[in-house]
C-alpha cells in the first residue's frame, strides 16, 4: 500500500515492460483493476488488457507491476 501510495507523487517514468502483469491504482491509492497485462507502451501511456476481456490505455504512473 506505501509503495502504491509513493508512486502517485513520484515524478520518475516506471520501468514497465511489455507483458508484464500491472494493477491500476486509482485516487488515494485505491486499487482500481487488478491482473492486466501491458500489450504494447507508447510515451508514458500503456495499452493493458485486463482479466475481464477489457482493454484499456493507462498513464504509466498509475499502474504498479506485480512481482512474484
């Protein structure tokens, strides 16, 4: 939750790669969408699918990557 919470006022780019698995994390921290994937990464805007079947283009500042 601290580490999502620091990357909304972090002003660096994220390293996320194509594939990765990603959360969206909303206002305040809150986890908005859970288990996308990154399809492709343009700028600082990446194109996720999500477990559901819907897509998205997401600010890479909002997404976290999942580790494990």
């Amino acid at each position: 939750m601290i580490s999502a919470f620091r990357r909304l006022f972090d002003t660096r780019r994220p390293r996320i790669a194509v594939r990765a698995k990603v959360n969206l994390i909303g206002s305040f921290g809150v986890l908005e969408r859970t288990d996308g994937v990154v399809e492709s990464v343009v700028g600082d805007e990446a194109y996720v699918e999500w477990t559901n079947g819907g897509r998205s283009v997401e600010k890479m500042r909002h997404l976290v990557q999942i580790t494990s």
